[in-house]
C-alpha cells in the first residue's frame, strides 16, 4: 500500500524519540485522514473536522488497543514482533510484554504474537494469544495465567479478540489467522472459525460457527446483544445477537454488508467498540466505520492505511485506532462504555 514518505519519516522520528527515552511528548502531533458524513447523526457523536493525530509509529502490524483508566495509559500488540508496547501523553512509548503471545523455539509463521487486548475488572490484562493458541491474564504479581487453550480437548486456532460481560462472562473469537498455515495448517486441531463463551469458572462453550472468519467482538452498554465482525474479503460484515439469561446467544441477523465499499480502500471487518449510547465504532474497508445501534451508517473515520481495531481512552471521549504501521487518536463528542 502507498505511503507518505514526509508523513512516515516524521511520525517514525516521535516514535524513536519515545523508544530512545525521552519523555517529552511532543504537543503537537501529524494529522492524517478526514471523516467521512454519512448521516447527519453524527454530527453528534463527533465533529467533521475532528484531527486524526499519529500518535505513535515504527512498528509492523498494530492490533488489540486497551486502556488503562487505573494507570493512565494505551497498551496494543504489535503481533509480527510479539510484543505489547505501551503509550502514554507523559512517558511516550515503551515495551510493556515481549515475548507477548509466543513463548517456542521454533519459528511460528509471520503472526505470533498477541492480537486482542483487555484490561479486565481487576485491572488485570488479558490477551488474545495466536502463537500459544490460548486466553491468558497477566496476574498482579506479574505472572501470567491460562484462562483456556482448548474446546474438548481440541485447541483454538488463534484466539483474535475478546470482551468481557458485566457477570464475567468473556466472549472471545477464533478465525486462523495466527497459524502460519492459516487454513491449511497441519497443527490446526479444529474444522471451523468459532466464537466462544469462557464462563468465570473455566468452562468454555461454542457459541456459533455461523462466521468464515470471526474477528471483532463487542457487546451492547446493556450486555444484551453481543456483535462480531467477520474478516472475510468476500463477505465483510457485522452481525448482532441478542445475550440470553444463561449467556449463550440467540438467533443472529445481518447489521450490515460492506462489501460495496471494499473499492473505498484497504482494510476489513475487524476490530470494535461501542459508546454509552450503543453506537457501534468498528474497523472496516477504508476506515472506522460509525452505525447506530439498529445499524445505520452514520459515518466514517478514514485514515487512508488499513485499521485493524480501536478502543475508548483518556476520559472516554477520545478513540485510540490501530492502523497499520500507526496509532492514532481522534477526539469525540461521545463517552465510550465503561467510563
């Protein structure tokens, strides 16, 4: 894909002033990209001529931001190099985890490291790890512990992301894009893309195989309808299903098919969040795309580089986005769940 060589050189040298230790973050950071009005809705929830700030860059692939409210800072994998790094205004940029989502000896393909991120009601981070094929949690005396590697004895393919209910139920999705052979990876254990329940006691449950590739998953402010995105070029799309009593789903329906505007740019299904309103803001082709709760496209942020997933941060008004080789950041008018 084409890049700005000026824009690129001068968000690297943020991103290496930041590594080599120097605190000062700069005040002023590049802008990139525009928003994209769809519908006149969105005129509350964010501003047209909202700035896109490149916050930090340099790294390969960025994926699973979280923030931290205790602590006051972004974490997010960079999976090629298996590491999670950690962003914040005053300390800028440094390694939080490595090795993040692999720990073998041999080479494990070009996604090992870990994908989704999230900081659990303990404050504790769980992960998404392709390379081990499991769900982990960092422990607060900083061990980390497996929440779960199989499904009847059958390990996941490469657990992508996760969130977690109000009751402590966590609802994670497994498509394949961390095996190195994808598909056709001879360790692959199981026949089909899930999206699973792990219950607070360790059990965990198949929810559906209704998706080719599941990826993003997000639930409503009410914890009432769960959403997953799938990842797949032919058919990108997002759908909903309503959260029954004991936790398992019910019948899904289609929230919407971007298939129409993959011509728009790069990028696909992946990675949401939602806002305290239910607004649904999920990575899509071409930017992150912004739906009402019933699933009307209200607008889109669009970076011109492929978005991978975002989260809410700082007071809860601002969206950190994971975009290629890039974080960003971009202001709101909204609050996003949990704040």
């Amino acid at each position: 894909m084409k890049r700005s060589p000026f824009l690129f050189a001068c968000v690297a040298s943020i991103a290496i002033t930041s590594l080599s230790g120097n605190t000062d973050t700069p005040s002023n950071y590049p802008v990139i990209g525009k928003i994209n009005k769809f519908d006149d809705r969105l005129d509350e929830l964010i501003d047209e001529e909202a700035q896109i700030e490149v916050i930090a860059s340099g790294f390969v692939w960025t994926e699973g931001p979280a923030w931290n409210k205790e602590g006051g800072f972004l974490v997010f994998s960079d999976i090629p190099r298996n590491v999670v790094m950690k962003w914040s205004e005053t300390e800028g940029l440094s390694e939080y985890l490595r090795p993040a989502g692999y720990t073998g000896i041999v080479d494990y393909g070009r996604e090992p490291g870990s994908n989704g991120l999230l900081f659990d009601a303990m404050g504790r981070l769980t992960l998404c790890e392709h390379g081990d094929r499991r769900i982990s949690v960092l422990t607060k005396d900083g061990g980390k512990r497996t929440l779960a590697d199989n499904y009847k004895g059958k390990r996941f393919n490469s657990p992508n992301d996760l969130v977690y209910h109000p009751n402590g139920n966590l609802y994670f999705t497994d498509p394949i894009y961390g095996l190195p052979g994808r598909q056709d990876d001879p360790r692959r254990e199981m026949d089909y893309c899930g999206v699973f329940l792990l219950r607070p006691n360790g059990e965990v449950e198949l929810l559906t195989k209704d998706f080719t590739r599941p990826n993003g998953i997000a639930l409503s402010p009410d914890g009432k309808t769960l959403y997953v995105a799938q990842s797949d070029s032919a058919a990108p799309l997002w759908r909903s299903y309503p959260v029954k009593g004991d936790g398992k789903i019910g019948k899904g329906k289609l929230l919407y098919n971007a298939l129409k505007f993959k011509k728009d740019g790069v990028g696909n299904a992946d990675g949401m969040t939602v806002d305290r309103k239910g607004n649904l803001w999920a990575s899509g082709p071409a930017g992150i795309y912004i739906f009402s709760p019933q699933g009307d496209l209200l607008g889109r942020i669009e970076m011109g580089e492929h978005s991978s997933n975002c989260t809410w941060g700082d007071d809860g008004s601002t969206l950190y986005m994971t975009v290629d080789m890039y974080v960003c950041r971009v202001r709101t008018k909204t609050v996003g769940i949990g704040f």
